[in-house]
C-alpha cells in the first residue's frame, strides 16, 4: 500500500488508512484526515518539507514523516 508522503504536487489520493498511534494519530483525525476522503497535494516547500494537502476543502500541511504514516489508494487522473 502506498503512503501520502509518495504523491507528487497535483496527484489525488483516497485515504486507506491513518497509521501511527495515541496522540499522533488522534491528532490526525482531528485534522480531518480520516478513512474514504480524498486528500490531494498542492506543493512543497523549496526543502521538500512540509508539504501542503487539500482535505475536506482547507488547505493543511504536514511534516513527511506524519504523512508518511497515512496510507492510500491513489486515483487515476480524468481525461
């Protein structure tokens, strides 16, 4: 299974399942950031990290290890 921390600026994803545990994790969901949706990446900083994410129509960003802990199931871009 593929993490989110892998997806490249303008690629899409369906969210799988948030890894990691106790407060982490809780802070995660809190963010939103929960099974079914669909989180896509906007851009990186000039570092690589953080990267920012729209999720449920707000923008977020997260450091690559926290977003390495999400798993997906990437979408197929529209014609």
């Amino acid at each position: 299974m593929a993490t989110l921390d892998e997806l490249r600026p303008g690629e899409k994803a369906v969210v799988h399942k948030v890894g990691g545990a106790g407060e982490l994790r809780r802070r995660l969901m809190d963010m939103g950031i929960t099974r079914g949706i669909e989180i896509e990446v906007l851009k990186a900083a000039p570092l690589g990290d953080p990267v920012e994410y729209r999720v449920r129509g707000y923008h977020l960003s997260l450091r690559k290890s926290e977003a390495h802990l999400i798993e997906i199931a990437p979408q197929e871009p529209h014609a």
